[in-house]
C-alpha cells in the first residue's frame, strides 16, 4: 500500500479523517435502528494499476429505494452518492481491494421510535478486505433455527439496519455450533437466503434460486449472476426452494457483494454433490472475479475506475 494511503470517511457532508467520524450515543438511529445501509466492493487491479467499484450506481438505487421504503428522507441522489464515493476513494489512494458502506440515518438526538419527520443524514466509510468468507474452501453450513423475518414485519427489500438482528442471531447460533454460516428458512418453511447472501443451488445441471415471495433481499449481486450465467448458457429458473433439496443439491454456492460467490460443501453436516466445488459454480466463480476487475470486456460498463 502506498504511503500516501489516508483513512477518511464522508460524515456530515465533507470527508473528514475516518476517526472523526463519529455519532452521539443519542443518536436516533443508535437507540431504533432507523437506518438503511449498503455494501459496495472495490478491487484494485494490478495490472491496470485502477481499482475498480463493482456496480456503483446499482447499489446507490438500491439505497434510496430503501430510504423511500423506509420514509427516510434525502435529497441525494444515486448520482452524487456515487460521485461522492469515487472522490472519497480517490483522497483516501487505496491500491488494494476495499469494502463501501454507505448508510442513510436518523441523526437527530430525540426519542420517539419512528421514520417520519426525523432529520437524516448519510454517512460512508471505507475497510480494506479481501474475502470475507473462504470462497476456495468450500462452506460449512446448517439450517436456522431462527426464520427469515417476513416482508410484513420489516421490509426484505431494504437494507434496514434494525432487521440485521435476525441475520446477526442466525450467524451467532450457526457459528457457535461450528459451521461458516446459517441458512434460514422463510416463515412457510421454503428456503430463503443466508445471514447475508443470496443462495443458489444446482440440480440436473439448471440453477435455482428462491423468488423475492421468500422474504429474500433483491441481491445485486444475485442480478448479475442472473446476467452472468445467461453468459454461459446456463439455465436459471426462480422458485421456491424445499429443505430436503439442499441435501440433494449438485451443487450450491451463495452470492452478495460481501461473500461474492463461495461454494458451499455441505448442509446439516450432509456433503454436497462430491464435496467438491461443482463446475457451475467454479465456472460463475472465475467469471465473477474476472468481471469486478474490469477484465471481462463484455460486462466492463459495471465496473467504476476511481483513477
């Protein structure tokens, strides 16, 4: 990393040195979890010495349709917030794979559990990371005993900050237990997604996907796999998934701008297909990585150089 590297954050409006960014314990969104965040990836490539945000303007749509979900109020748009990430990249001169988190909050000091007529404010912060679960591996996995929130109790299809404690609760129990991650399970008992990843399982060579009906959050990076897998004449079909599926699965792998693509070796302690990764799977792997480096010609428009 060179030395010019700086550890800022956007806070406030302005970028300001990362350890100024900091909020009063008052907070409304500290006390209720009234917030709505996002999750970005940047990969530096070292070849093209650029690096590269995967899908910004996609995830800063995502984000205010949350806001708007959520009754957040902003003046931002996908454009500037994604204007002001690239600058802030740009001051901070990371040469390295990073993680975005932007995040639209009530930040009004105040109780009062509620959306409406609450000041609001964005902030983003910049991690350095690489994988954030094995993706070489192969994952170890269990059903839930916590099941997916509805879309009735709080919206799957925003990024609330409060619904994480369902996400948060099912990686604890599957951790603990002494497996990489937690599947859950809808409230009809169908699969839905994992703590923080869609999830795609293979059988008879067709890949399938639970439908948004099953209280999944509408992934980005689930979509381009959607896009990524028409690439390579795979079929895709979108339903409901059963438990006893999983088990006899091909091949199953999970997405999300976090978790990327990684495959997963077994379920409740059953073994996947041969307990290898599938050549689905490792082909979308090797496509996926190809294209957030900016080296798939055919998907280059998804992927933002901050130099």
């Amino acid at each position: 990393m060179s030395d010019n590297t700086k550890d800022l954050s956007y806070f406030e409006g302005k970028i300001v040195p990362a350890s100024e960014a900091k909020l009063s314990v008052q907070t409304h969104a500290f006390q209720y979890g009234t917030a709505v965040f996002g999750g970005i990836r940047g990969y530096y490539n070292t070849d093209l010495k650029n690096l590269f945000v995967f899908r910004i303007k996609d995830h800063f749509t995502r984000l205010i349709q949350s806001t708007r979900i959520m009754q957040l109020n902003t003046s931002r748009t996908p454009d500037e917030l994604a204007d002001i990430t690239l600058d802030l990249l740009k001051q901070c001169a990371y040469k390295q794979n990073v993680y975005i988190r932007p995040i639209i909050y009530t930040s009004s000091l105040q109780l009062s559990p509620r959306f409406h007529d609450v000041k609001t404010d964005v902030a983003i912060y910049v991690l350095k990371l690489d994988d954030y679960l094995d993706t070489t591996n192969g994952l170890t996995t269990c059903i839930s005993s916590w099941r997916r929130i509805d879309d009735t109790m709080i919206p799957t299809m925003s990024k609330a900050s409060g619904g994480y404690v369902n996400s948060a609760l099912a990686k604890s129990e599957a951790v603990q237990n002494g497996f990489d991650e937690a599947i859950f399970l809808d409230s009809k008992g169908y699969v839905s997604e994992g703590s923080a990843e869609n999830i795609f399982i293979v059988r008879r060579n067709k890949i399938i996907t639970p439908s948004l009906d099953s209280s999944i959050l509408e992934g980005i990076t689930r979509r381009t796999i959607f896009d990524l897998a028409k690439f390579c004449n795979f079929e895709i079909e979108v339903r409901n998934i059963t438990r006893s599926e999983l088990y006899v699965a091909d091949e199953i792998f999970f997405s999300g701008t976090g978790v990327q693509v990684a495959w997963v070796k077994s379920v409740d302690r059953r073994i996947i297909g041969d307990g290898n990764i599938g050549p689905i799977s490792k082909k979308l792997q090797e496509v996926y990585f190809n294209t957030v480096k900016g080296n798939q010609k055919e998907f280059k428009d998804w992927c933002y150089p901050v130099y």
